[in-house]
C-alpha cells in the first residue's frame, strides 16, 4: 500500500506515493531521478548516500521516506552545480582528491556539514568529521587536505 508524501528537498517540494518502508534513497533514485546520491550498502556503513537532513548529515539508506516528511533534505544535486560549484567541491578537484568519484557526493555532504557547523575544524576534527565516509581509493590524505583549504578561506 501506498501512501501520498510531501518532500521537500533542494529547496523544492515534491509530493511522491511511496510504500512506508521505502527509504529517503530509493526515493530520491527511483521516484525523482535525484541520483547524485549513491547506493554503496544500503545498510550505512559507507556514508555514499549522504545527504542532510536539516543541516545535518544522515545516511539516507537508514531513513524511512515517511520520517523525512517536515525536514529540509539537501543532496549533493542542490549544492552547486556545472556553472559554479561549490567551493568543496573545488577544492577536492584542485587538491586532486577525487579518484573513481563514487564516494564524492557522500563526502560533500558530509564536508559541507562540518564546515557549516564549524567553519575552522582542526585535522583532527576533519578526519573525525568524515569518519562515516569510506572511500576505497584517496587514502583520505587530498580529501582533508582540500578541506582544511576551504575552512582557511
């Protein structure tokens, strides 16, 4: 049985009819061809579907689309975008820290959440911050490299 929601994400809002057991993901894949956000899991040990909710990253493979009803959802398609992006995102292409790319929406998210949170972290804080993103090819050393450049601008 399907249910009517209301989503708003990227600033626009979307009204879908989903299942109650289908998550914010496949939603955003499946149902409104936001697919920026990646699947790596589907059970959040990757951090490949981040998006913020409210400001805050969340795996959207753990989240119900039903409980993201009322929350502001940003994926990595409204931060950005091919004219201008983001100065994160500049600064993992600068710093050459972006290889088969599959994590990099993830870790802009999850970047992006930290610097709005806390606009001068520490590496240590950086390297914490990003804990949940795993990323099979950087090493992570470019990656918080380019971060601890955006958070000294």
């Amino acid at each position: 049985m399907k249910i009517p929601i209301s989503l708003q994400i990227n600033g626009e809002m979307y009204q879908v009819q989903v299942p109650v057991q289908k998550t914010l993901l496949a939603v955003l894949r499946e149902d409104l061809a936001l697919t920026g956000t990646k699947n790596g899991c589907d059970s959040g040990e990757c951090g490949a579907c981040t998006v913020l909710m409210d400001g805050r990253p969340v795996n959207s493979c753990l989240i119900l689309a039903v409980d993201a009803v009322g929350k502001q959802i940003t994926t990595i398609e409204g931060i950005g975008g091919i004219a201008e992006l983001d100065p994160i995102q500049e600064a993992l292409v600068a710093h050459g820290a972006i290889q088969c790319g599959y994590c990099t929406p993830g870790l802009v998210m999850t970047a992006k959440a930290l610097l709005d949170s806390n606009p001068h972290p520490t590496e240590t804080e950086v390297r914490e911050g990003i804990a949940g993103n795993l990323c099979r090819c950087t090493g992570y050393v470019k990656v918080v490299e380019a971060i601890m450049d955006v958070s000294r601008h």
